[in-house]
C-alpha cells in the first residue's frame, strides 16, 4: 500500500510539475505574483489577483499524533473575483494512515469550500476573513464523517523585510467522540522573510484546542524558492512542541497560476 501510495503521489506530482513548467514558459514578468498560502498553517490576508486562478499541490508525511502514520497530497484551488472577495477548494487527492493497532486505511480527503473575505487598512495592515465547510467525502476513518462549520480571522502584517500572519480560527464539529466539546479552536503566528529575489524562509508556532482533549501545539520551518511569477517551489519541516501533535511533519509542494480567467 505504502509504494502503491507513493506511486500515486509521483503521478500526481509529475502531472502538477509538467503543467507548472509550461505555465512557467508562458509567464511574462508583468503579470501577477502567485499567492502561496502553503506550507504553513496559518494564512495571510491577500488573495490571487482577480481572474487569475492558482493551484496548490503536494505530498506530506507524518509520524504520530492520532495516528501512528500519515501520508497525503492536499490540493487547493483558489479563484478571486475582485480585491476583496475569492475563494477556495481544497482536498486530499490521496490519504494514506496507519493506526496504532496496525490497521491501515486510504482514501481521497474530505473536501473544504471556502469564501474569503479581504480589507486592506493601510499599507501595512491587512485583515481577513475565511468562512467555508467541510463536507465527509471521504471514506472512514480518513474522514469522521460529519459536515463540519468554521470561521478564520486573519491579520497580516507587513513590516521592512518581513511580513507576519496571524490566525485565529474555531470549527464547529458535526462529529465527536463522547466527552469532546462541540468546538475546535486554532491559531497560528507565522513570520516569513525574503532572502534574496529567489528565495525565502518562513518561521511559524500554531496550535489546536479543544474540551475533552489534550491541546496540541507545534512549530514549522519552511524554505521557498520563487520559480517566476507564476511557480513557487516550498519544502517544509515541522516537530510537535505537544504530547499529542504529530512527533513530525516533512512537507513539500508547489503554488502555480492556472492562466488568466478574466
């Protein structure tokens, strides 16, 4: 199952790296910058440029936390119509875990739906809001099987050389365990800095909290390396600061324009 899974991420990956380069071959300078939101939990206030549609794709793997092993390759969609208003489709293409019993499950990822909202204050201030749904469209127990409801509010600063993003989100859960609380709430502080015009590291702390849990908080470091205007690359790498948040994280991906909408 597990070299199964790894030759499905490689399609995947071969696919999103052949469309990225002939995108790439297309860019032109005077077009907008890609907006990539990952690797990093947190996300910043700015959205895509109107019309001009992006795609994020890539493969993560993790060791603990709910479960014993975890594999899987998130997909984001993300479409603005104006300066304010856009949104976004994510999904797992694949899920792989292994629980700690030994049993092992796969599955495609439930999938989000999201409207974000953007209110720039000043040159240095930005605000943001995500409200979106997750509906059960994937198998149990990859998926919980409930739909469930939740909100972000988001601050991004922009200071000389650096450029900050704070979260704070709660989820309203259709599905628990007995004990849990209703409501899941999140947050996220993430820094990131430019090193040269090519690539640039990002520092970020989050957390979840829930009744009936034991919080989880974890810390990520990640590297991007901007391809052109239109492909950024992104590796990342992420260890639990928390009993219960995943011992580690290995990320990897891509954000690439998708031409121009309208």
């Amino acid at each position: 199952m597990t070299s199964r899974l790894r030759n499905c991420g490689l399609a995947i990956a071969t696919a999103v790296v052949c469309f990225a380069g002939s995108t790439f071959a297309r860019a032109q300078d005077d077009t907008p910058a890609v907006v990539p939101y990952r690797p990093s939990v947190a996300s910043p206030a700015e959205l895509p440029a109107p019309g001009w549609p992006e795609l994020e794709a890539g493969v993560s793997w993790a060791k603990g936390g709910d479960t014993a092993r975890s594999q899987s390759s998130p997909v984001t969609f993300k479409l603005a119509w104006n300066e304010s208003w856009g949104m976004l489709i994510g999904t797992d293409a694949y899920a792989w875990q292994r629980a700690y019993d030994g049993s092992t499950a796969h599955s495609g990822g439930d999938t989000s739906l999201t409207l974000k909202y953007k209110l720039p204050v000043n040159e240095t201030l930005a605000l943001g809001a995500e409200l979106g749904v997750t509906l059960p469209t994937a198998r149990t127990p990859i998926s919980n099987g409930g739909t469930n409801w939740g909100i972000n509010t988001i601050a991004s600063f922009d200071y000389p050389g650096i450029h900050v993003d704070v979260n704070v989100a709660g989820v309203r859960l259709d599905v628990v365990d007995a004990g849990q609380g209703t409501w899941q709430g999140g947050w996220a502080v993430a820094a990131s800095h430019p090193l040269d015009e090519r690539f640039g590291i990002t520092g970020e702390l989050s957390g979840l909290v829930q009744q009936g849990t034991s919080a989880q908080s974890q810390a990520l470091g990640a590297l991007n390396y901007n391809v052109s205007r239109a492909l950024v690359l992104d590796v990342a790498a992420a260890a639990g600061l928390s009993a219960a948040a995943p011992d580690w994280q290995l990320m990897a991906g891509l954000t690439v324009r998708l031409g121009h909408w309208f």
